[in-house]
C-alpha cells in the first residue's frame, strides 16, 4: 500500500509538469501579443492585470488553474491546509480559485500602480539565464514578491497571513522534495525546498547569500 501511494503521488506530480508546461505556453502567447512583456501584475485589490485574469483568453478552462494534488475550492491555507489548499474563491472575484502562485517580479507594473521597488522587475521575456528564474510554482497563494530575508515557515504550507514574508507561499510539501516549479525560459523541473532562497527572484536577488536557518521540518523532505 505504501508503494502504490507512492506511484499515485508520483503519478500526480507528473501531471502537475505537464500542466506547468502548459502555462509556459500561455506565457509565452501572452507575451508575443505584448511585446515580449508579461502583464501589471498585482498593484493593490485583484484585477484584470493579475496573472490569471490577464491570461484568461489563452487558457480558457479554470481547472488549469489548480496543482493535480490541490484542486479542492473548499480547502483553504488559512484553515491549516496549506500544502493540498487552494486560494479563493472566498477571497478573490468572480469565483477565481487555484493553487499556482506567480513570482510577481516578473510582472511589468506601471509607477504609479506600484512604485514598490521598479528596479528589479524582470518585466519581459528578454532575459538571460531564464532557467534561474522562477516564474510560476506550486503554492498556497497566488503570488508572491519573494526576497532572500524572507523567514522560512515554522511547519510546511503555515499559514501567516498575506502581507508578511512571501517566500513562505511557496514553503509546502506537495510532491517529492517540495514543488515543481515553470521557469522563465519555459522549462518545468521540480524544486526542493532549500533551493527556494538560491533562485533568482529579482534583478537584484543575491543568490549567492546564505539560506535561512533551515527547521527540523525541512530535514525531512526527501
């Protein structure tokens, strides 16, 4: 039994990259409409600009918008299901739920939407060493400005309340490892939960800073 509850898990994981791989591709028609820019992106309420409205025409079917292991409208991060739970749709507008978070550096917001550090917004697709940077993962909000000051989270998937540390959003055991992550160059692979701190988040991301100090949690991630 145990075996068998391995393969399934196994088996859910691989669906999740494929549909990641599957958001790369909207992505990536998104941006080719848009001059190689990914859209505004979070600046104060949700909106039109947030990554799943913005690419609403491109993917049409909202069930993409949910992790093959957390696709449950009725399990929230805020009652203590935050490594299986879905945001929204209590929280967001027209019945919007999933459980997918963007890197919001990577958006392209306007000043006067969100003066919040303008600098190191990727803002387009023309990039170098995309690999490094993360676009959209597994997580238990739908976006997430991280920064390498970031505290790690006490248990996996804790919730803390949106506002606080973001990097949290992404602390969660969903597959083997941690997560499974798209990549602004397209590509899919999984992530541990110790490489989060090491990626590059922002244009001024020092990857090469030490990570936090990691709790006994992470010690068990395999």
């Amino acid at each position: 039994m145990p075996a068998l509850a391995r393969t399934r898990r196994q088996a859910k994981s691989v669906i999740c990259q494929t549909t990641l791989k599957q958001w790369g591709s909207f992505f990536a028609m998104y941006t080719e409409d848009n001059n190689s820019s990914f859209m505004a992106g979070r600046g104060g309420r949700w909106g039109s600009s947030d990554w799943w409205a913005a690419l609403e025409p491109y993917y049409k079917d909202r069930k993409l918008l949910c992790c093959s292991e957390a696709k449950d409208p009725d399990k929230y991060p805020w009652k203590g299901e935050g490594n299986f739970g879905t945001w929204g749709p209590e929280w967001f507008p027209d019945g919007f739920y999933g459980s997918y978070g963007i890197n919001e550096w990577v958006c392209n917001p306007p000043a006067s939407k969100n003066p919040y550090m303008p600098k190191y917004y990727w803002r387009t697709t023309q990039v170098n060493q995309g690999f490094e940077i993360p676009l959209l993962l597994d997580s238990w909000w739908d976006q997430a400005w991280a920064e390498y000051t970031d505290s790690i989270s006490d248990y996996p998937g804790q919730f803390e309340g949106v506002g606080t540390d973001d990097m949290p959003h992404f602390c969660i055991i969903r597959h083997r490892g941690g997560l499974n992550g798209l990549f602004m160059d397209y590509t899919v692979r999984p992530v541990h939960i110790r490489e989060l701190w090491n990626l590059r988040w922002h244009r001024g991301y020092p990857v090469n800073t030490d990570p936090p100090v990691w709790p006994e949690w992470v010690d068990g991630v395999y």
